[in-house]
C-alpha cells in the first residue's frame, strides 16, 4: 500500500525505502520488458546490429 507523505515529514531513512522502491519497480519493469521484446543482435563482433561493418575499434 502506498501512502503520500511530504518528503519534509519523512525520516532519511522513510526517504531511502521509498527511492529504493521505486528503483526496484523500475528495474522490474524494464526486465519484464525486454523478456517480451524480441530485438535480434547479431553476436558477430565484426558486425554492428544497425547494419554497418565495424572494425576492432568500433568505427564503420
């Protein structure tokens, strides 16, 4: 459950819980995000994902 509080009424310690639980949610979200994105990379090293042939330093 989730209650609104003034940050000015919270202790340091009420502040880090919430950030961190927002943190946590977004984590989760984008993890369950990229579990149904279906992106294809190609696992080449001499190949970029976009299309253009790289070299070992990563410039076409």
């Amino acid at each position: 459950m989730i209650t609104t509080t003034h940050p000015d009424h919270m202790t340091a310690e009420e502040r880090l819980d919430e950030a961190a639980a927002i943190l946590a949610t977004a984590i989760r979200r984008l993890k369950e995000k990229r579990k149904t994105e279906k992106i294809p990379v190609d696992k080449s090293p001499d190949q970029c994902p976009y299309g253009q042939k790289t070299t070992r330093g990563g410039r076409a």
